[in-house]
C-alpha cells in the first residue's frame, strides 16, 4: 500500500512538473512566419519600419524531412516564435518553387532561382539572414535542422547580439554548450 501511496506521489508530481514546464505550441504558418506578397524590396522596408534586426529566410521544400521536424518541434514552439518575431521579419521560400517573386535588388525571378542561382541553396532547410539591405549576413547561414530549440534560439541571439562578426556559430554554439554544464 506505501509502495503505491508512493508512486502515486511521484507521478503526480511528475505530472505537475511537466505541466509548469510545458511549453506552448502554436501553428509555426500562423505565429513564426511573416505574411509576404513576394516583394522582398518592400520586405526590406517593413523589417526597417518595424526596428527588425534582420530578415530571415527560411529555404525549405515540402517533402523534406528535416523542415517538417523543425516546424513540429522548434518553430512550433510560443519562446521561439515570441523571439524571433521580436527581431526578425520571416519569410519562407520553396526551393523548388515556380512562384514568381521580387529579390531584394528588385529583379523578378521564380523561388527557385531566388534559392539555387542567387543563394546557392541545394538542401533544406536553410536558415539565411538578410541585412536590412538585402546583403545575406556572412556567417549567419544555418544548413541543416538544429538539435533542438535552444540551439535555435542561439542562432537568433548570434545575430541579434552581433557575435557573427566576430566568430562562427560553430564556436559559439560551443562555447554556449561549456558555459552550460559549467566547464
């Protein structure tokens, strides 16, 4: 009987730890990306007009495994779509796609070529930002799902913080890593 007494304590505990803890998800097409109409020039002007730190373009095509994990299980996520709604303006792009669009330098071009001629862009996703010129932000290009939210949410603070002019997010993601457990 104290054996169950004891395990029904613990689960219930469990189950109210889980509950302070959780975290909210919401639909990443309706709360992480930004409405477009293909003009990137007149993108450029609503990231400047709204203090944005930066554009960031999400390169992605719809049958590829790593984008649907990334939009189920860090872009879907309240913490990670208040950040990066804060400082950036979010446009997402079709590798594949024949949707014609207007480039940052105002030329129009299809989402493809966008992604393969001009951002040489050949797996998904691919997480690319934009000065508020339209230039891409060296250093600031992510290939590839991240581990998790956190690791996203370093991506952001790298650009936010401007450490990308300094160092790789290689190294930053390290050293994000050492400070954590303390080394």
């Amino acid at each position: 009987m104290r054996l169950a007494l004891r395990w029904g304590l613990m689960a219930a505990l469990l189950l109210a730890w889980m509950q302070a803890h959780a975290v909210e998800t919401r639909d990443p097409t309706e709360y992480f990306f930004d409405q477009s109409f293909g003009d990137f020039r007149e993108e450029l002007k609503t990231a400047r007009d709204n203090g944005k730190v930066a554009i960031l373009v999400f390169f992605e095509m719809d049958e590829c495994p790593f984008c649907h994990r990334m939009k189920t299980t860090v872009l879907n996520r309240s913490d990670v779509q208040d950040y990066y709604k804060e400082h950036f303006l979010i446009l997402p792009v079709d590798i594949e796609g024949d949707v014609e669009m207007v480039d940052f330098t105002g030329a129009n071009v299809t989402q493809k070529d966008f992604a393969f001629r001009q951002n040489r862009v050949r797996a998904t996703p691919v997480f690319q930002f934009f000065d508020l010129d339209g230039n891409p932000i060296k250093r600031a290009r992510l290939t590839g799902a991240t581990r998790d939210a956190e690791e996203f949410l370093w991506l952001g603070e790298y650009v936010v913080d401007g450490v990308y002019q300094q160092q790789s997010f290689s190294r930053y993601k390290r050293e994000k890593d050492q400070s954590r457990s303390g080394n």
